[in-house]
C-alpha cells in the first residue's frame, strides 16, 4: 500500500482547507446543488491607500467566477459616485468562466477617507453583490487662481452669484466678495449699477495692484425694501479694466413679513390658506396659445386673510385675484393666465401668493402642460 510523502499530505489538506474556506463563505442553503449561476469574487475590496490629488486616477480589478452549472448573465454594475466608473470584459458567463470588472477613482475634487460602493447584478445567486473601494485623498494645495475661480479680464473674483435667501423685512444682512488682479496694471474699482438704495457697496481697498487680493461687502437692507417675496438683481461692478470693465453680479434675496410672536390668543385667530387645488394641468396646448387656469383660496381661519403679493415665476405668466381681503369663511378666485408663444415641449409655471397667515405666508401654486408646435399632435 502506497503511503504518500508527510509533506505532501500537509499539502494536500492545506489546499482542501483553503477550497472548504471559500466555499464556506458561499450561501448553498437555498441551491447545494449549484446548478443555478453562483457569481463568486476573490476579492471584494480594494484600498487604494493614499492617493495626491495630483496624481490623477487610480484603477484597480476585481475578479469574480461562475462556479455553477447554469450561465450566469451580469445585467448591470452600478456606482456610487461620479468619482467612480467601472468596466467589465463581458457580461454572460458560463460555468467555470472569469471576469474581470475595472474600476477606476478619480481623486480630482475629493479629500479625506472614502469608501465607495459598487453593486454587481446578476440572474445568479446572489443577485446583488455588494463591492467596495477604499482609501484615502490628499487634496492638491488651493493656488490663489483657485480660490478667484471667475476669470473676467485680468479681474478674477471668488462669485458673481449671492442669494441671500430668507430675509425678515427688518433684518440686515451681508456678503463678501473677494477680488484678485491677475493682470499686470492696477485696477480701479468704481462702483455698481443698477444698484437700489438698500443694497450698499463697501470695499476694503478700491484700488487693487497687480497680483494683489482685495473684497467689497455686500450690505443687503431689508428694512428700506419695503417689498415681500423674491428680490432679483442684475448689477454690474465697474473697473477700469480695459478687457472686461464691467463685472456682471447677480444678489438675490427673498423677504418674509416678521409676524408678532405667536401666543395661543393669536393662533386662533390667525387667517389660515386653504387652497382647493395647488397644482393644475392643461394638458397639451398649440405654441402661440394662452392658457387661462383659476385657483380657489379660502380662508378657514377668524382674522381676514389678506394676499400680500402675487409673484409669478415668469415675464410670461400674469396672476390677479378678484379680491386681495378675504373674510373668514370665504373665499378668492385667482386667475393664471400664460402665454405660450416662444416655448415647447414640456413646461411648469410656479405661481408664489405671499399672505398674512403666519403659519404658511408662502402658498406655491403650479401648472403645468405639454406644448406642441403641429396642430395634428393635439
């Protein structure tokens, strides 16, 4: 009788303990017999460890294998993150086939730990497998062209967009710009146009040298607005920059009424908005058409119920009320026209009623169709 090696009967129960231990980790309780597509990966975790900003993507592999019978078909990998994109070598495989799904990271943008999720679906067992990439991203150190991302001219400036947005009507507010000279003269800063009496302009340096940083405040007065609703302005801030002398800013801000504290007395009595429908539809319309929709508002609270503003969303769009008081228990009818010239295709108006019922001053209204430009698609 042959008696093998001791050497080589430690080797042979290592590599039985080895196969024993992967398939120990595989579930058979619902298919032993494996004749089911079984999606098995060698590794489903890849730590990348420390990665630069600057270094660009990184890509790593994961290795999976059908050990059944039956073909296993993959309908689908999805990600997590945009940072991430992966590739696959095919997407049928049959019994004792491999396949290799790519990944890829890009640490642009990112900083810190991460830890990113891809799911694996398939028609097999198990039919979502869940995959991860791990690591670590050392961001890149900001350059001062970095911080002034808009480039306008040879003045570069942190935004041209601020929105303020929800401002008391007794409330004061601000925001800094910051502005950077990336030219080789200096630059002068002159002012704003388009600028109302509530909106103020205070600047730490209005003369910037080349290469030099400055700012201006942005001071937004809600007390002088003596308005509600959404406040949008287009200004301009002058330079004598010879490229672009004008930079284009965008302020916005929305303006609530500041209500008297609520005690028990007054929410009881407060006007309460109630609309019978908030969101219309007309369907679908011929191009050039208007459309003319009403919407009921009743107040279900004791105090009259007062329409502080209508605001629609659009140059396009026009909104009345047969009455701005309404008393308790009755109602208003507010009317929505829109007209359709100059659009197509799918298309949503937002109509805002600003009121005096302090629980829900703000009231969205909507409507919304389908517009065609050929009279036979009606």
């Amino acid at each position: 009788m042959f008696t093998p090696p001791l050497r080589l009967l430690f080797t042979g129960i290592f590599v039985l303990m080895q196969i024993g231990f992967a398939f120990a980790q595989i579930d058979l309780s619902e298919n032993y017999s494996l004749k089911k597509g079984f999606l098995y990966f060698v590794n489903r975790s890849i730590d990348f460890g420390t990665i630069k900003e600057e270094d660009g993507i990184r890509t790593g592999t994961f290795v999976a294998y059908n050990i059944a019978k039956d073909p296993l078909v993959i309908s689908d990998v999805v990600v997590g993150c945009g940072c991430t994109n992966v590739e696959y070598s095919k997407d049928t495989l049959f019994g004792g086939d491999s396949i290799v799904i790519t990944v890829t990271y890009n640490p642009a943008g990112q900083k810190g730990k991460f830890e990113k999720a891809l799911f694996v679906y398939n028609n097999g067992m198990p039919y979502q497998v869940f995959l991860t990439i791990k690591g670590e991203t050392i961001p890149r150190e900001k350059t001062v062209l970095d911080k002034y991302s808009t480039n306008l001219g040879n003045l570069r400036v942190t935004s041209m967009y601020h929105d303020f947005g929800f401002l008391y009507e007794d409330q004061v507010d601000t925001f800094r710009i910051g502005m950077y000279n990336a030219g080789e003269q200096t630059i002068k800063i002159k002012g704003i146009t388009g600028r109302p009496a509530y909106i103020i302009l205070n600047s730490d340096n209005l003369t910037i040298e080349p290469g030099k940083e400055s700012s201006i405040e942005i001071v937004y007065d809600a007390r002088q607005v003596n308005d509600l609703g959404d406040m949008i302005h287009y200004l301009n801030l002058v330079t004598d920059d010879y490229y672009v002398p004008e930079v284009p800013l965008n302020i916005n801000a929305h303006i609530l009424e500041r209500f008297p504290k609520q005690t028990k007395r007054r929410i009881r009595r407060n006007p309460v908005v109630q609309f019978e429908e908030k969101e219309k539809s007309y369907g679908r319309i011929l191009k050039g058409d208007t459309v003319k929709m009403t919407y009921t508002l009743v107040n279900k609270g004791k105090n009259p119920l007062i329409i502080r503003k209508i605001q629609p969303s659009c140059g396009c769009t026009a909104s009345s009320s047969d009455k701005m008081e309404i008393p308790s228990g009755d109602s208003a009818i507010i009317t929505v026209n829109f007209a359709t010239a100059g659009r197509s295709g799918e298309d949503t108006k937002v109509i805002t009623i600003i009121t005096n019922d302090p629980a829900h001053p703000i009231s969205k209204l909507y409507l919304n169709g389908f517009i065609v430009e050929n009279p036979n698609a009606l």
